[in-house]
C-alpha cells in the first residue's frame, strides 16, 4: 500500500489489515482507522477515532505543519477509504 512517489514509504498490507482487525476488536468503539506518518519515526502509526470530527484535528500529510500528518482514512467495518473531499 502506498506504493508510490505520494506516499513517504510504502506500508505493508498485512500490518494495514492487523490494523483493521485490533481497531475492531476494541473496548471503545471507534469508527474510523488514521493512517498518520510521524516524520520524526519515519513510521506510519495507526490512530483511531470515533467520529470524523476528530479527524479534524490531523493535518493532511505533506501539508502537515508538524511531525505527524495524516495519509489516509479508512472505515473500519466496511474497510473503504474515505476520501479526504467526503470529511470536509
């Protein structure tokens, strides 16, 4: 995943579906799987979320103004990514 000059790094699909999988698997329940880059680390770090308007609070990476920025969203149940225009 990832797989392109886009993207800082590629991001393997099996570590991306266990992320699915612990997001789901949850006490609380999130909705939502972040894909954020920590540019400091150089890693990609799964962040979850309940509602979309916490995503707001990430900067979309590579406008990002800090170390982490946010490369992509994915619904956790269905498991489709949401565009970035849709959260607006």
């Amino acid at each position: 995943m990832f797989d392109s000059s886009d993207y800082p790094l590629a991001l393997d699909e099996a570590l991306f579906e266990n992320w699915l999988v612990s997001g789901r698997e949850k006490k609380i329940c999130y909705n939502y799987l972040l894909v954020v880059w920590n540019a400091h680390e150089e890693i990609y770090q799964p962040v979850y979320v309940e509602t979309r308007d916490e995503i707001a609070a990430y900067d979309w990476y590579p406008n990002n103004s800090g170390q982490e920025g946010l490369v992509a969203v994915y619904d956790l149940y269905s498991e489709s990514r949401i565009n970035r225009w849709d959260l607006a």
